[in-house]
C-alpha cells in the first residue's frame, strides 16, 4: 500500500498549531454493553485482516500520553514515524513536540484517534486511561502498546484481552524489562525446574514513593492553565483538581492509579510468572498499615496462594512501603530496595529489578546455570513491538500475557481494601461470598468515556 493510497483528510490540511480544543464528548454506553455480553457468551466476531505493516514503508504512529513513561517510550520511537502527539498537559506536550515538529498535537485522545490514519498507537496516560484509550484504538483495528498495568480493574483487562483477541492487530503491555537477559535467565531457569521444587516466592519494592494512606483533600486550588483537568480525568468520576493528583501522585489513588503492585509486582513478578506459568490465586490475605477510603495504603504485605496440580499451594508473598521478608528467610538483614527471592529445595535465586542477573545461595549453582545466561538482543521492548508491527517478529508480551500478569497483581489491590481472608474463583471470574470485594472488579466509566 502506497503512502498516497493511505492519505487521510488530516494530511492535506495545513497543519494547525497546538493545541487544539477538546471535541465533545460521545456516548460508548452501547459499544460497553455488547463488549460485556460478547464476553459473556464467549463468541467471536470474525474482523477483516489489516493490510501487513510490513508492506509500508513506515509506521503511522500516535502516541497517547508523552511526559514522564510517555517521553520514555517515545525515545525508541522513529521521530518521522511519530505523526500525531496527545496529552492533556501542554508543558508535556511542548516537549514532545519540540523534537518532533511535523506531528500534529492533540489534547483529546478521542480527536485524535477519529481524525489521523494511523497504523499504531502507544498509551502511556495514568492507569485509569489505558482502557479507555485501548478499547477505542482497538475498534479501529490499530496496534496497540499500552502501559502497564493493562488496565485498572478485572472487568477492564477481560474486555481488553477479548477485543484484542478478536482482530488481527499486534498488542503489547509496557513491562519493558520482560526480555531483559537477567529475567530471561531467570525465567528459563524456574520453567526448567533446575531449583527443584519452589516452596515460597517473596518480592518486595521500596515504593511507594508518592503519597499514600492519606484522605481526598479539601483545598480547591484553581486548576492550572496548562492542563486540561475535565480531560486528564477522562472515564474517572468527576472531582475538583487539586495537584495530590498530577502529576505523578495519581498512582495512589483508587479512582485513578493501582498502587504499588500496579506500578512494581508487574515487573518483579514478570519472570516468575512466565517460568512458572502461574494460575490466578484461590487465597488472598492483606496486612495493610491502615485503610483509607480511596488511596492505598502506606505500606501493606500481600499473600497470594497459588494452586499446583499434585503440590501444595505456592505462596507468594508481596511487601511493600519498607515492608521486607524477614532475615530467617533471606539470610541477610539488608536488602536491595527492590527484588525477588526464590526460595527452593536446591537453594535460593534473587532477581534484581530492572532485569539483571540473578544471584544465587549456594553460590556453585551460579557456575551451574552458566550456560542459560541470554546475551541482549540490543532490541528495547518497544523496538520489538514495532517491529511485530511490521510483521518481522512475535510481540514479547501481548495483551494476552499482558492480561495475565496485571489481573494476577490487581487481585491483590482489592484485597487491600477488603480486611480479612478473600477467596477467588477463577471459573466464576468473582471473589466467593464476598460482596464489597466483588464490587471493585469494576467500576462505571463517566459517560463518553
């Protein structure tokens, strides 16, 4: 397909300067509804192949969210194939566009994704923005490379696996570390079984490193002229700005981010989840420093069971806000900020974050596994997705492992909020007698949303 063939009305206007007015809001309450009963019935919808990106000469690229992760992500990304930037805060999208002048600017990802013809998007916004925004890029049959978490709720993340599953299109979750040679040593070290059989997983982190544990606030500051607030909350009940929220602070927030295991466990817990192909939980039990009505809480310790065929149940224990598996366990009283200990009837494996190399106790089993070391491929994660873009390769981590891994760490953000034991039916895709916790499996979007 030529690039002429591919021209859209927005190519040949003149090019308007940012930033542009948000458009008005349209209803999706019906597109939801069949999305939920198609799942529901488990049907499937047989969707036109898009032609291969690997017949175009470049991608078509629009990149939802461009500060902070978004800025990141966008620095692996070819500046001519970036032809369309979005966010709602105008200092973040200056930025981007500073160094990529010739993409049109948007402040509504909706314009956005109605107005250009592109072939791929990337969404890197808040957490509570990543359904939303997917959802639609993924009606237009555009690949899509959405942060992690996937979503912000179960319900969320079912859709987003279903709709995905539907349509010939490439999809990614941004837990960029996940083929990092460290966590793929690691990973085929546990899929291979060579430390024996795994009595207990611990992973902790040192975050949050925002504020959390803490009440909505009363002040009503007036909100900022660089920044859209209608539109930075998006699908999320309406509430006044107050700066608690952006930037970076919404992670901890209920209404809006997913804590620390949204932010963390979903890299920590990658290479475990893929070496050990782990079921959802059936058990869950929180200890928590104290609960608040809608953030999560200062520091907390989560316990997950993991059901074995033919093995007792894998615990898998979360820490985090300085919370950190006691020293008769890892055998030492000072550890990294971040990490996971596997402990095994061969001994014990760490795995540092950010996907380096894991050390072992006893040290000889380091010399034994020499030979699983996996050199860098030199390709970032979303090189990767481009390049499955392009039909050249498989994505590392599609939305259906992407799914995965996010419903297993968002699990345990409602066991936070719910004191006590939560049992959890993964036939039934609910919590057993426990109301209030099945009630956070999903919440209503704002209308147009």
């Amino acid at each position: 397909m030529t690039r002429s063939s591919r021209m859209h009305k927005a190519d040949r206007e003149p090019r308007k300067r940012c930033l542009r007015e948000p458009s008005r809001l349209w209803n999706r309450r019906h597109w939801l509804v069949g999305a939920l009963a198609a799942v529901g019935a488990g049907w499937h919808v047989a969707c036109p192949s898009r032609t291969s990106a690997s017949a175009l000469e470049e991608l078509r690229i629009g990149a939802i969210g461009v500060g902070n992760r978004g800025n990141d992500n966008l620095a692996d990304v070819p500046i001519r194939e970036t032809v369309a930037l979005c966010d709602v805060d105008a200092r973040y999208l200056e930025q981007a566009r500073h160094f990529r002048p010739h993409a049109r600017c948007y402040r509504d990802f909706r314009e956005m994704l109605d107005r250009e013809s592109l072939d791929a998007v990337i969404i890197s916004g808040p957490d509570h923005m990543h359904a939303s925004a997917a959802l639609r890029a993924l009606e237009k049959n555009l690949h899509v490379y959405c942060e992690r978490p996937l979503a912000r709720t179960i319900q969320q993340i079912r859709i987003l696996e279903t709709e995905a599953a539907r349509r010939s299109v490439v999809t990614q979750m941004g837990n960029q570390h996940h083929a990092a040679p460290g966590y793929r040593m690691a990973a085929s070290i546990l899929k291979r079984g060579l430390l024996g059989t795994v009595h207990a997983i611990h992973a902790w982190t040192a975050r949050p490193n925002w504020p959390q544990g803490i009440d909505r606030p009363r002040e009503q500051p007036p909100v900022p002229d660089y920044l859209e607030w209608d539109l930075w909350l998006g699908p999320a009940p309406k509430r006044p700005y107050h700066p608690a929220y952006h930037p970076m602070r919404w992670r901890a927030w209920w209404d809006f981010g997913t804590g620390t295991l949204g932010d963390m466990a979903i890299h920590l817990l990658d290479p475990v989840m893929t070496g050990l192909d782990l079921a959802e939980p059936t058990r869950i039990v929180a200890d928590v420093s104290g609960h608040h009505a809608e953030t999560f809480p200062a520091s907390s310790t989560v316990t997950f069971y993991v059901p074995r065929p033919g093995a007792p149940e894998l615990p898998i224990t979360w820490y985090d806000g300085g919370r950190q598996p006691p020293p008769d366990v890892t055998g030492t009283s000072r550890l990294p900020p971040h990490g996971v200990l596997v402990v095994a009837e061969r001994g014990k494996m760490f795995i540092p974050e950010l996907g380096q190399m894991p050390r072992f106790v006893p040290a000889s089993l380091a010399a034994e596994f020499t030979a699983l070391r996996h050199e860098s491929s030199g390709a970032s994660h979303m090189q990767n997705f481009l390049s499955a873009c392009r039909g050249q390769e498989e994505p590392w981590s599609d939305f259906r492992y992407g799914g995965r891994l996010s419903r297993f760490c968002l699990l345990g953000n409602i066991a936070l909020f719910c004191p006590g034991e939560l049992r959890w039916s993964a036939a039934e895709a609910q919590f057993v007698e426990a109301p209030p916790a099945n009630r956070r499996l999903d919440e209503p979007s704002r209308p147009g949303w």
